[in-house]
C-alpha cells in the first residue's frame, strides 16, 4: 500500500469526506528537504468535509495532521491543505477574495 492510498484511507475515515484528493507533488520539491527520490514526501490534500463546520484555517489543518500522524512519523514529510466546508466549496472561487 502506497502512502497516498494509505494517506486517502485515513483521511476518508477520519473526515467522512464530501470530496478528498491527495496529490503526490513530491516531483515540485526535488533536493529539497524530506525528499526522496522514489516520492511520497509531499502531497497536497483537498477536502470537503462537513467536519469543518464552525473550525478554524488553524484547526482544520491540526485535524488532518492530527489524522497523518503516523504517516509524517513514517516519512511523510510536507502536506498543502485546503479544507473546506460543503457552503465553502459551493461558492465561487473568487468569492472569497471580495
């Protein structure tokens, strides 16, 4: 099992997700700390969940790598998160920025 695969598993027990993609950018960080040339140091994870409702930026992100733990201990070493709730991803992309 991959770390993305393992990664997507606990993500999707642990948010009971509406959407869930995590994405091995770990090609981006070549040289960079953490890297390892056989990948899956660096993902990036976008949710949806309803989880979110009422957290904060802050808490949404110590809820992932609350969940990741195990995996960042393994060598899992970057996440990019974007975590939003159902009414977030429901607006426009640019509606945030008014």
């Amino acid at each position: 099992m991959t770390a993305r695969s393992r990664l997507s598993a606990i993500l999707t027990e642990g948010l009971r997700p509406i959407s869930l993609e995590v994405v091995d950018e770990s090609h981006h960080h070549a040289g960079h700390a953490g890297w390892r040339q056989e990948g899956e140091t660096h993902f990036r994870v976008k949710v949806v969940s309803a989880s979110f409702v009422g957290k904060s930026r802050v808490d949404r992100h110590r809820m992932i790598n609350a969940l990741a733990a195990e995996e960042l201990r393994a060598g899992l070493h970057a996440l990019a998160i974007e975590a939003r709730t159902p009414e977030e991803a429901a607006l426009p992309v640019d509606a945030g920025a008014r």
